[in-house]
C-alpha cells in the first residue's frame, strides 16, 4: 500500500532525492513563470509592440475559427453580385464568379497558419537533430557542423537568384 506523500517525505534518506527534485521543479517553475510575467509587462509597455500582438492575435483567432465566423460560405455564389464593389452586405466585395471576399480571406488564413506551422516543425525537427549531435559528439563533429550551418544560413542571398529591377 502506497504511503500519503507527506509520510514518504519523511521516512528518511531514500526518499530525499525526490523531495530535492520536486522542490528544485517547483523553483524552476516560479522562475519561469516570473520571467514570462516579466516579459509580458514590458511588451504591454510598449504600445506598438501592444498593437501588433493583438492584430496577430485576432488574425489567428479569425483563422482558426473561420468556419463558424465567416458570414458567407467561401464556395457559395451569389449570381447578382459579380465582381462586386464592398458594401455592407459583402464588406470586402466580391469576386469574378460573385463569392465573398472576405469570407474567402478568412479560410485562406487556415491555409497559411498549416504552412507556417509545417515549415517551423520541419525546421525544428532538422534543427534540433544536429544541435544535439554538435552538442553530444563536440570537438570536430561540432565544428563541423557548425561551419556547415553557418556556410547554408549564409547561402540563401546567392540561390534566391538574380534581383530584378523594375524601371520606371
């Protein structure tokens, strides 16, 4: 029969490295959530980095929730109003074939967040994989690839390709 916690707390040197471990999570966790409160202080301090967190915010927000929020459905055709300027009943206009702009803007963000979201986790994946080898082989191995990641972060400038001018 398990003992309550209070009582394996007390039994003596067996459990002790528990206890140390629990009460060294527990500070870990007050400093994180200090240093997140702290950061989130000073970005509310500044109101242009304030401004920008909420439009991000409810761009996601509008992402995320499209199919519920959108006041038309992306697909749907409305045959009276092609290519129609805004007004109030379709307040971004509509297209060639008469759909709503703004409800198809809306599920375009779904889109966007999957791709972002895909390209970070994949960035991710590949980016802790060889921290960890740098970090677990060190010497040669480390430099290696750190020489390495230095020369293909330095390369994208040069693959994008020549830059074209547009003359006026």
């Amino acid at each position: 029969m398990a003992q309550p916690r209070e009582k394996r707390r007390s039994t003596g040197a067996a459990t002790a490295g528990w206890a140390a471990g629990d009460q060294s999570y527990l500070l870990w966790a007050r400093a994180t959530a200090i240093s997140l409160l702290t950061l989130t202080l000073r970005l509310l301090r500044n109101p242009i980095t304030l401004i920008a967190f909420l439009v991000l915010l409810t761009l996601i927000f509008v992402s995320v929730f499209a199919p519920w929020i959108s006041p038309y459905d992306r697909l749907a055709i409305d045959s009276t109003n092609l290519d129609a300027s805004p007004t109030l009943k379709h307040p971004f206009g509509t297209d060639e074939v008469g759909r709503d702009v703004l409800s198809r803007l809306m599920h375009a963000g779904r889109v966007s967040l999957s791709v972002a979201l895909g390209a970070e986790g994949v960035a991710l994946a590949i980016g802790v994989r060889i921290g960890l080898a740098a970090g677990f082989f060190r010497g040669a191995v480390d430099a290696t690839l750190m020489r390495t990641m230095d020369s293909v972060l330095a390369f994208p400038p040069y693959l994008a390709g020549p830059r074209h001018s547009i003359d006026c």
